[in-house]
C-alpha cells in the first residue's frame, strides 16, 4: 500500500503549491495541513495565533498531521505539512514511517515571498529576522527526519517536482511498501 509523502519547510517556502502539483503529477490526493485546519475551525492561521496563542496553534497542526497520517487509508497523499510540527515529538515520530520530503530556502527568499501574502501569521517588524531564527532553530530537526531535501529558490514548481519524484524512487525509502 503506498505509504503518505509528507512535505516539511518553513513557512512560505511552497510546501502547498509543490505538494498540490507532486500530487497530481504522481496521482496522490493533497491535503494541505493549514486548509484543513482553516477548514475546521473556519478561521485563518493568523486568526488561530491571534486567538490561542502561537503554542495553541502548533498544538492544532500537530493533531491535524496525525489526523492526515491516520486517515489515509488505501488512498494514497501527499501531505503538506506545517512547519511547527518538527518540533513535535509526537509528530516526529509520526514521520518515522512515511518519505519525508524538506523544502529548503533562505530566510531571505522566504521573507520576501511572505511580504507579499497578508493571509499568514505576522512575523513581526523584520520577517527575515524572525525566519533567521526559526532556520536556526528547526534545520537541525528538518534535517533529521527528512529522506529528501530539495533546494526550491530560483526554481520552477515543476522542476522541484521532478526533483522529489526522483529523488523518493531512488532512495532506501521508497513512496510504496514493497
């Protein structure tokens, strides 16, 4: 049975745009962490944050990836994780068992593609500050549960697709069971 292909990176680095178009490309249905949980709550991360508190928010993505992860069934998915559930123990080790995929940027592209999208959590005065110290803090644990890291600036969607597709079908850690 194919097992889930689960998509990590900071935030704003297309891990919902990669996943939908790996998605089609390999025939896999997309869930998109952040839609579900806006879905189910009928409120936007930024609102959720504002709402609950950062920490309140990373708790309802941990249990929205272990939701995806229990759910998929014989129906195989790429999931578009958020970027808070690497520091997740329990989503951690959730990942263990599915292809890990790392979409990685610097903090300066990611800064800038987040300057132009208003539906997302403020990251403050200095948004690549802010991802400066996120990197810091989440390159090890992407690192370490990731099967494939992908550099994504300066790419196309489909060239960054291709890249996974290769990159999982050549591995030790295959997208199927077998």
């Amino acid at each position: 049975m194919p097992r889930p292909i689960v998509l990590v990176g900071l935030m704003g680095v297309g891990k919902t745009t990669v996943g939908r178009a790996l998605a089609e490309s390999i025939g896999y249905r997309f869930i998109d962490n952040d839609a579900g949980i806006e879905a189910e709550y009928d409120a936007t991360g930024a609102e959720l944050a504002e709402r609950l508190g950062v920490d309140g928010l990373h708790r309802l993505e941990a249990a929205q990836l272990a939701n995806a992860l229990g759910s998929f069934g014989a129906e195989p998915i790429v999931i578009a994780a958020a970027a808070s559930v690497v520091e997740d123990e329990a989503s951690r080790s959730l990942l263990d068992d599915h292809p890990v995929v790392w979409l990685d940027a610097s903090p300066a592209y990611l800064a800038d593609r987040l300057g132009r999208d208003h539906h997302r959590r403020s990251l403050g005065p200095d948004p690549q500050d802010a991802l400066s110290r996120q990197s810091e803090e989440r390159r090890g644990p992407f690192a370490a549960i990731a099967d494939v890291t992908v550099a994504v600036e300066g790419r196309s969607r489909q060239s960054i697709v291709e890249e996974i597709v290769h990159r999982l079908t050549s591995t030790a850690t295959p997208a199927t069971d077998g």
